[in-house]
C-alpha cells in the first residue's frame, strides 16, 4: 500500500484511520480479509474498493434520512491530502470523512433469525433476550425488523448483545431511540430496495456518530462485510443460504483440518477469485452500477 503522509490513529482488520485535520479523517479501506476471527494472508483483490463504492453509494441514498459522515472518495480535497486521483493502490478505496463521536453500541438490525440471535432462539425463545413467536425456522423472516445493540468489543474480545434498556443506560434514552428509529428506517428501505434486485438483507450493522449534537451514519454501510445478505432465489427456511461475501472462504477452511487459530492457511487463487467474484456481483445488483467504472479498478 502506498505511503500516506498523515498521522496514522487506527489499523484494524480491514481498515486504516488518518487524521486528515480539521476535524476529519481518511479511511482507507485495504482487501485484507478476516475468518473466524483470524487475518488471512491472501488479500482479495478489489475488495476494499467494492466496500468503498458501496458504501458510497448508500451514503448518497439515505441522505434524506439522515447525514453521513462522507464528505469525499476522490477529487481536489483527497488530493489535497498528498494521495492522487491515479494512484494504482490507494484509487477507490479512500473516504474522507467527518470526524464523529461514536456511539459505544453497534447498532445492529435483523430482519431475518440467523447467527447469534438464532443460536439464542434455539435455546430460550427469545433474541436478545425479548420473546419471540414460537416454530421460527433458523433463517425465517421475523414478523418486523428488530433494533438487536450490541457493546462494541475491545480488540481481540467479542461484541456481547444487549437489550434496548441496556443500550439506553449507556447512551441515555433518547439517544437510543434516536438510534434504533433511524437504523429501522435505514434497514427497511435498504432491504426494500435490495430485494427488488434478488438480494435479501437479513441482517446489518450500523455505526452512529454525533457533529455538533446531530446524529450521524458513519463508517460503512450495507455491505457484504457489515452485512448478510443472501440471494433470494436459494432462500429456505429451516437452512442458511450462501451468502454474498467470504463464503468461498469459510467454506474452503471448514473443510480443513484447521483450529481456527493463527497462523492461517493459504487461500488458493480459486478461492481468492470466487471471493472476489461475489463482492463485485453484491455491488453490481444493488447498484444498477458497473464495477469496471469505479477508480482503480484495472
């Protein structure tokens, strides 16, 4: 990856966090990719880039209801930042954006029982602790999207889910029911408008920062990395569909005698390719739009 001439404040899995002064950030968003909790070695090639584009583009749509924290992904005012609009290795995978102060919750919707929230299901009836209709299948579409927060994990723990009342002892009441009718409202018309092109989101996360007292969308929105989304047409109740994201990964290692745990195995150029193959299909259908045409993209 290219040198950047800005204080560096954050790496994580995926991403890495300038201060780009006067109250901003750059985030460059790499291909690394992450399974069960471990960084494989094997970048997926335009990954970053398809989660940069996607995200700018929900950014775009949910305008209407409420601000985001992008303020640019190319132009004069990255430039200006010292990284060119050609630059074969940083083009497409940057975002400028507003400096917010972060909610200490994931602010998390489902639509859809699967994961953690069917695992909780199976076993008390509820999801996240509030009862739920009885006979739900694993992977039923639940009677109404759900407001489910979670804590937000140091690094190298796990989110712990919490009840709305939890969340709103963190944050205060209003904050969190700012918070839970705004990730409703984002969820529902993003879900509507993927499934009208054969994807179901069954589930998603947001994060919410406050500028200025005005709450924010930040970070990433509905992708395949924040987000599950499956193709409708393979949807079962009772199973779990493939998914639009690192599907061809965690397949590969299941079936690998592997414990999980670093160093990782290699992925093989097969599964590198298929991998990348369904991040850009994810971008493409929800977008109307062609990957080829975003920056950098060879």
């Amino acid at each position: 990856m290219s040198e950047i001439a800005l204080p560096k404040l954050y790496s994580g899995k995926v991403r890495d966090i300038y201060d780009a002064g006067d109250d901003r950030l750059l985030m460059v968003t790499s291909d690394r990719i992450s399974a069960f909790d471990v960084v494989m070695d094997e970048p997926i090639t335009d990954k970053g880039r398809v989660l940069t584009a996607m995200s700018a583009f929900w950014f775009e749509k949910f305008s209407d209801l409420i601000g985001g924290h992008l303020i640019a992904t190319e132009g004069p005012e990255i430039e200006a930042l010292g990284i060119a609009g050609d630059d074969p290795e940083l083009a497409g995978r940057v975002m400028l954006t507003r400096k917010a102060e972060m909610l200490p919750v994931e602010c998390i919707v489902r639509g859809y029982i699967t994961g953690s929230a069917w695992k909780e299901y199976r076993s008390e009836g509820t999801m996240h602790g509030t009862s739920l209709p009885e006979g739900l299948l694993e992977s039923s579409q639940l009677p109404e999207p759900v407001f489910t927060p979670s804590t937000k994990a140091e690094v190298g723990d796990h989110d712990i889910n919490i009840s709305f009342d939890e969340a709103a002892n963190l944050i205060g009441k209003e904050l969190a029911e700012r918070a839970r009718e705004v990730s409703l409202r984002i969820y529902s018309e993003g879900a509507a408008w993927a499934g009208e092109r054969g994807i179901i989101i069954a589930d998603t996360k947001f994060e919410l920062g406050l500028v200025d007292g005005e709450l924010i969308l930040c970070d990433e929105v509905l992708t395949p990395d924040s987000s599950r989304f499956w193709p409708a047409d393979q949807w079962v109740p009772g199973s779990t569909p493939p998914s639009f994201d690192k599907q061809p990964v965690r397949d590969y290692l299941d079936g690998l005698d592997w414990d999980k745990t670093p160093p990782p195995p290699a992925l093989g150029q097969e599964v590198v390719d298929a991998t990348r193959s369904r991040y850009v299909e994810a971008y493409e259908r929800i977008t109307g739009r062609s990957f080829a045409n975003w920056p950098g993209v060879a």
